[in-house]
C-alpha cells in the first residue's frame, strides 16, 4: 500500500535528477519514506536518493517496492502547473500506480522490479569538499562542455577550477574562497567525462548548494538536497584515466 501526495515541482526535480542517468527506476517504500540506487547502462555513474515524508505533502505507506517509466512520469508532470499536487496511490488489484492532477486521472502500469537489483553504494574518504551554488557549475558547464571530450577539476586550499582544454580552445571557471566554502589540505585533481557531468548539473535546481567531493583520479561525489533538505542525492561519477 502506498498513497502520498506531493507538490509538482518537487517531482519534477526528483525525476529529472534521476532520468539523467536512467530511464526506468525501482522505489523502495516504507512508512518513512523512498530510496532508490541506481547505475547507468556504462556503470559510469550512480544515483542515490533518499526522500523522508517531510517532502511529501502526505504521505502513508507500507514497505513496498514499485518500478516506474520515467518518461511516463514527465508526461504526467506535463499535465500539473508549478505548484499543484500531485496524489500518487498504489492499486494492488491492477498493478498499476494512479496518479491525480486536478480532475486529470492517470493510470500507469508499473514495471516488474524483479530483476532491478540495488547495486552497492562504493564508501569514498575524499580529501577534498568544495561547497558552491548551483548557478556557479551551471555557468562553468555551459562555456566548457562543447571543448573537449573531458572536463578537469582541480582544487587547493585556496581556488577550485573546473576546466577544459581542446585542439584550440580553452576555458575555466575558477573560484576562490570569497564565493565557494573550500575544505582540503592538499591540491587534488581529476578529469571526468563532460556530457554525464553536464546532465546532472544541468538538473539540480537553482538556489541549490551542491557539496562537490574531490580527489586525485577518484571517482567525485555531489552531494545536494532537494525540497526544501527534505530529499538528500548523492551522485557518484568515475573518472577518466589517462592512459600513459
């Protein structure tokens, strides 16, 4: 049994967060709320979420597990106006979650999740956080990412640089600690691949502060929140390595 009710806006963050790595996603519900795990098809990215009832409007539910169609879910989030809520309610005789939005009734039928393993969650000790509003990375993505096939991050105890170089162009977003909270003790650097780095920036919401986890070629963690701190995501992504 599940039955909540939650504000448009809020599902639509949570479910373009998690469809910039995947396409179709398993739940699992309990009385306190819903986590998922997942990878992308290349495992070069995870997703971790967990949403506690305070970022549902209401919220009941026993332990449960549901699949869902992401695209199926933007086409219901087409239907509700910034601000509505949105009633999702598990139907256990047809299989299939409904969703309400004014006198709009949506019946979706759900996948089998049988198959839908959580994979594990890999326990990183990186040496550097870099906290920075959202807006920054959005504005750094947008003048790095058509440049090269790469992005790099470096980070001290006094800058943090999000870069990129090509065959003839280059360009960096650097930031000091007047306008992004920077905690390591040493220089770190990594390079990842642009377009993973640039669907997730480009999907967390603004006015967000996004914790970015750095290390020498380990794989980065963001760390953000979402309705109003009542949803917490963490984003892993590899690096990629240079071969010699």
């Amino acid at each position: 049994m599940f039955v909540a009710e939650l504000k448009s806006d809020v599902l639509k963050g949570i479910v373009n967060i998690i469809s910039t790595l995947i396409d179709e996603v398993k739940f699992t519900i309990t009385s306190e709320g819903m986590t998922l795990k997942a990878v992308d098809a290349a495992h070069v990215a995870m997703i971790e979420m967990n949403l506690t009832k305070g970022a549902f409007e209401s919220f009941s539910a026993e332990d449960t597990e549901i699949g869902l169609d992401l695209e199926k879910v933007k086409g219901v989030l087409k239907l509700a106006g910034s601000g509505e809520t949105i009633r999702m309610e598990q139907d256990d005789a047809t299989g299939k979650l409904v969703f309400k939005v004014g006198n709009i009734t949506r019946r979706m039928s759900l996948i089998d999740t049988t198959g839908m393993n959580d994979p594990k969650v890999p326990q990183l000790n990186l040496t550097a956080t870099i906290t920075v509003p959202i807006e920054e990375l959005q504005k750094g993505i947008r003048a790095v990412e058509s440049i090269s096939d790469h992005i790099t991050l470096k980070a001290g105890p006094e800058f943090f640089e999000l870069s990129c170089e090509g065959d003839t162009d280059s360009v960096s977003l650097r930031l000091d600690p007047s306008s992004a909270k920077i905690s390591t003790d040493s220089d770190v650097c990594s390079m990842f691949p642009p377009d993973y780095l640039a669907n997730i920036i480009k999907a967390i919401p603004s006015g967000t502060q996004v914790d970015i986890e750095l290390d020498n070629d380990y794989p980065m963690k963001l760390v953000f929140a979402l309705a109003d701190g009542a949803a917490k995501v963490d984003y892993l992504l590899a690096p990629r390595i240079e071969s010699e």
